[in-house]
C-alpha cells in the first residue's frame, strides 16, 4: 500500500491519559497484576514504537495484549492490517467499538481474537501476520515472544515493549553476565538488538520498573533448519547449558549427553571447548552442538 492510500483512508485519533482512565471506568475495567496489564497513554510513543517497527501499509501487523488500544489504533494508521489477540474478554469485546469511534475508516481493518497468546495458533487467525508489535505483558514476556517467532514464520520483523531487565536480557551477547537463555533463544529467529527505552509515566497504573524495546529482523535466509523438531533439540541443548551456568560444559551438559565422557566428545565434534561455559557460546554455537545428539 502506498503512502498516498495510507493517507486518503483517514487517520485514528490516539488515545491520551484521561481517554484510558475514563475508558477503564466505562468499561470497568481495573489492571491486574495476574494479566500484567499497563496500558500506555502516550501518543507519541506508540507512534514511536510503530516507527521502529518498520510497519509498512503491505504488513499485516500482529498485537498481543492490545488493552484499551492505545497501539492498535497506531497501527491501523499505518499497517494494511491487524490482528489484536486478547486474553482479556472484556477488553476484546470493546476494543472493535474503540477502533470504530476513534478511526471509523479503519474499523474493517481490525480482527480480534480472544484468545492466550501462548496458545494461539496459525488456524486462529485470518492470515499470516508479517509484523509482531506488542507491548507484552512482563510476566509472560519470553515465553510468548518465543512462541510466537516458532508459530508465526511469516513474521519478518518484530518490535516488543518489555521491561528493562528483559529488554537486556533479550539483546545481550555473549560473553556477559546477563547473557542467556532468553539471549540464545532469541538469536536462533534472526538478529535482535535494543531499540530504545520508555519511561514509566506513560503507563497507568505507573509500574515500578522502566521499560525497554526490542527489535527482531528474522533472517532473510536461515543460517540453520528452523523446523520443529530442529528448534527442540537445540533449545533443549541451551536449557542444559544454563540449568547450571557456573558449571564448565562437559559438566553442565553430562545429564543431557548421558556422561560427562560423552559431553566433551560432543562438545569438541562441535569445535567447542570442553571447559568453555554456556554464557560464552553464540547460537550457532549451540546449533552445532545439538547436531551431535
């Protein structure tokens, strides 16, 4: 869709601090800790967000946890389609009326799906989404991150608000203190950096802890097979290697090879050190490794 088109279908009207107060109490609506519900008031920053999602008007662009629809009505601004997936049925329920009050032209744009992001499905939803843009919830963050990129190949590009620490731990390289499991995991879709921090006063409730973004570029061409079967084995590798971090890797891996003696055959069949440490190792690192098994 060209620039031109985007502009001629009319522009959504973004939701500010006393729009989602005042909404939250039409609806009823009181952010739980358990959902890990913060919704954002800050037009400015949801249009940030969208800017460095890259979204075009050709994405069909998938939003997890969209609350009142502070980023879904962004979005609709410039993507050629959204998906919103909500957990909450009260929210699901009135954000198609949000969108229709508040951007009456992009109203046919917008699906919701009721449904936990952790267990939605390709057959949940009306088409494949190009484009993850979510600020996810910071209890369930990773695990609906990585379960998402493995269900969703379509998706080139992906651009999460989480918390800080997450942010970190998510772009981080090898090498370093906060390196990690979800480090790894991460790096095996497509090449992750930091995109930026958010303050806590664009939320209400306001949370304690500031916010970061994450971009993912999936790779244009897999270094690696990105199957099913393929992505266990390596990620099951990965678990082993941090379940005890401190541990060398011919020790943190005996359980998973079967003996300390079968660790370090694999671990050097790999052209890894039998002393090195998980924390040290890249992702293609830890894919040469679960060839071995």
């Amino acid at each position: 869709m060209s620039e031109p088109e985007i502009a001629a279908r009319g522009k959504a009207a973004l939701l500010g601090p006393a729009e989602v107060r005042a909404m939250a109490e039409r609806f009823g609506v009181r952010p739980t800790k358990q959902l890990g519900q913060n919704f954002v008031h800050d037009a400015n920053t949801m249009r940030r967000i969208v800017s460095a999602a890259g979204v075009t008007g050709d994405d069909v662009a998938l939003e997890v946890g969209p609350g009142l629809g502070s980023l879904t009505l962004a979005l609709l601004d410039v993507a050629d389609r959204v998906i919103a997936v909500e957990i909450d049925p009260v929210l699901a329920g009135h954000l198609p009326g949000t969108v229709a009050d508040r951007a009456p032209e992009l109203a046919d744009r917008l699906t919701v799906v009721e449904k936990d992001a952790l267990r939605v499905q390709a057959a949940d939803l009306p088409a494949a989404p190009t484009a993850l843009v979510a600020n996810l919830p910071y209890n369930v963050a990773v695990p609906v991150l990585l379960h998402l990129l493995a269900e969703f190949p379509s998706i080139r590009t992906t651009l999460i608000m989480v918390q800080l620490e997450v942010a970190d731990r998510l772009a981080a390289i090898p090498g370093g203190r906060i390196y990690g499991v979800p480090s790894v995991k991460a790096g095996f879709f497509g090449t992750v950096r930091r995109s930026g921090t958010v303050g806590r006063q664009i939320f209400w409730p306001v949370p304690q802890v500031e916010s970061g973004l994450v971009r993912i570029d999936r790779y244009a061409e897999a270094p690696w097979p990105m199957d099913e079967d393929h992505r266990k084995k390596v990620f099951e590798v990965i678990d082993a290697a941090f379940a005890q971090r401190r541990k060398t890797l011919r020790a943190a891996l005996a359980g998973w090879a079967g003996s300390p003696a079968e660790a370090e055959r694999r671990l050097v069949a790999a052209g890894i050190a039998p002393t090195a440490r998980g924390e040290t190792l890249d992702t293609a690192a830890f894919v040469r490794l679960a060839a071995q098994a």
